[in-house]
C-alpha cells in the first residue's frame, strides 16, 4: 500500500519516530569544531522495517521524512496537503537534552533540523496505540512517542507550548548549513 503525506484526517494522532534534530546538529558541530561534553550522533537509520511492522497493525493515513525543513517543514507541508490543522505538544516532542542545551547555544530552533532516521507518522486514533508499540519494538523507534493529533483547520501546524500557549509553527526559511547531500 503507498502512503502519501497528504493523508491526514482530523482525529489521527501524530506519532514521531525518534528523537529531533540530531543529524543536522552532529553535522554541524563537526563542520564548526566544537567540542560538545556529550556527543551527537547522527540519527541515519533504516526506516523500512520499522514502519511495515507498524503498518501490520494499524492503519497509517500519512507520512513523511523530516529531511529537508525538518519537523516544521514536513508538518507544515502535511497539514497543507491534507486540508487540515497538526497540532503537536511540545511536552511529547522526543528530543535529547543535548540537542536541546546545543541548539540553545547556537540560536537554533530543533524543530526545523533535517533528520534522517526518522519519520513523522499520521495514523487513525483507534490504532495508534498499537502502531507505537510495534514502532518501540524496533531498535530505531525507541524513542518514538505520540507527539500530537489532527484537527480540522486551514493547513496548520501549531505547537502547545510547555508553558499551555499556543504558536503557529512556521516553515523553515533558509538552512543553519548549506546542503551537503
């Protein structure tokens, strides 16, 4: 079955596959030279069968790589697609403490960093549950969580701030590094 990014229906929940932001940061520290106390790997990995063992169990209505605009581009890119309104909670979002403290030090925004082994996942409420687990189950989905949900809307993406506001997530101009692949 070919899933398409521009699925989403209001009701679905939105499952990320693992934690934001770490191949474009590892990328970046590198190229800078900076010494960080706690590396950053790189999150390249093969989604292929993670994301057929969940598609097993529940029925996935979208999907889409957060490569290029990372997670606000790919979610903005969603929502407009599919008509709808993605709202995710900041709270849920996977992210390691180091990308958070480096992309702080750096002036960086970790939603919008290119990811490469990870995926953004629409999938219908009622089965969302067993298409997280069956995404856990696979050592590159450990992390995933359901970071979110559909609405009806005009093709937005919006975060739920930690604090209870509420932001209109905007796409991604220009990159912190020029392309490389």
């Amino acid at each position: 079955r070919v899933v398409t990014d521009s699925g989403l229906r209001p009701g679905d929940r939105i499952i990320l596959t693992g934690t934001l932001g770490n191949h474009q940061l590892s990328l970046l520290v590198s190229r800078e030279g900076l010494n960080l106390e706690t590396p950053i790997k790189s999150d390249v990995a093969p989604l292929f069968r993670m994301i057929h063992d969940a598609m097993e169990v529940g029925y996935i209505t979208a999907m889409k790589d957060p490569t290029r605009g990372g997670v606000s581009g790919a979610l903005n890119e969603m929502a407009k697609k599919s008509g709808v309104d993605v709202t995710i909670r900041e709270e849920d979002v996977p992210i390691k403490e180091a990308v958070v403290s480096t992309c702080g030090l750096l002036g960086l925004d970790p939603l919008e960093l290119a990811n490469e082994g990870v995926a953004i996942v629409g999938v219908e409420r009622d089965s969302s549950d067993d298409v997280l687990d069956a995404i856990r189950k696979n050592e590159y989905g450990r992390d995933a969580a359901v970071v979110g949900e559909v609405k009806e809307g005009a093709g937005r993406a919006i975060l739920e701030t930690f604090v209870g506001g509420r932001r209109v997530i905007r796409e991604p101009v220009g990159s912190p590094m020029p392309r490389i692949c």
